[in-house]
C-alpha cells in the first residue's frame, strides 16, 4: 500500500464532491484520506475507498481490507500529530445514521481528556455538524488551511 505523493493524484470523488489534491494527504491501492472542511475536533480526518459506493455493504473484501488498514495507520498518525491520546473512529452507514456523504467513509477523530464535558457528546456534534455544513459555508475551513494541514500529515507518511 504505497502511498502516492500529491503530484500523482488527481482529483477525487467524495460523493457529490470534487476533492482537490491539496486536501488529501495519503492515497492507496483502493482508498484515500483527506482532511475534513469543518472538523468536529482538530485533526478530525475522514478516510474513503475510492470507489464512491454509498454503503459499507457495497464495498469488495479487497476493499474493505485496504480501508482499515489505512484507517489504522491514518488513526495512529492523527493521534501523534495532534497530540491526542485516543481515538472516536467512526462511520455513519446510512440516513438514519446520520450520513449526508453517500459515499462510505470513516471519522478518525483524535480525542484528548477534557474536549468534550461528556464524552459521547462528540456524536452529537458529528450530527450537529452535518446539519450545519451543508448550508453554512461560512464555517467551513479555507482551501489553504486545508491544504497546509493535509501537506503537514502528507509528509510524515512520505518519511522513509
Ligand atoms: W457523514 O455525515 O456523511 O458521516 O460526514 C461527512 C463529513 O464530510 C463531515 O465531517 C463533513 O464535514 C465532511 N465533508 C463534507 N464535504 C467535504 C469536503 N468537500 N471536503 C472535506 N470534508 C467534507
């Protein structure tokens, strides 16, 4: 699972979105991690397959397999990176599970003592935060934030 390096991506599906290079720091075999437009915590990350398939049940075991296994490497960089000392991971598989993005994708949210007053209150602000983002671009991160947080955790991946 190599990853890619930012000259060799173009840009990626994510749904109903065009995801531009800049905003994704590992590519694989079948799958991607990008940086996310309105993060719930810092360094709230979202790794997708790059097939754009709406449900966890669509996805191949080869695909399946290369999702977590980059999820698992993207959660243990995220945790270092930003400092955290354990990680939410997770996805929201349908409507009613509050999924807005038809195309499968895990949350990988480091998480840290104190973030949240009460600790599941971090599933409400995924929901919240959904709700929010598709008409509020306001709160959304600029492209060059984005960018220079997805170069940062880029370059760690590309460390021999
Ligand atoms: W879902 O509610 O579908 O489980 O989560 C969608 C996630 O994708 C949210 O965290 C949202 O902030 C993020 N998101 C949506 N569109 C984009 C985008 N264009 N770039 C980065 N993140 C996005």
């Amino acid at each position: 699972m190599r990853p890619v390096s930012e000259g060799d991506m173009l840009t990626l599906r994510f749904g109903q979105h065009l995801i531009k290079a800049s905003a994704v720091f590992l590519q694989t075999e079948l799958s991607f991690a990008l940086v996310n437009r309105k993060p719930v915590v810092p360094g709230h990350v979202l790794v997708c397959p790059l097939r754009p398939v709406e449900r966890f049940r669509d996805l191949q075991p080869d695909e399946v397999t290369d999702l977590f296994i980059t999820a698992q490497r993207v959660a243990s960089l995220v945790e270092m990176h930003f400092n955290a000392t354990s990680l939410t991971i997770a996805i929201q598989d349908g409507p009613e599970a509050g999924q807005t993005v038809k195309h499968v994708h895990i949350h990988v949210l480091p998480r840290k003592t104190g973030d949240f007053e009460r600790n599941d209150s971090v599933y409400d602000e995924l929901q919240k935060q959904d709700r929010e983002d598709e008409d509020d671009p306001s709160k959304w991160r600029s492209e060059e934030e984005m960018a220079a947080e997805a170069l940062d955790l880029r370059k760690q991946f590309e460390e021999p």
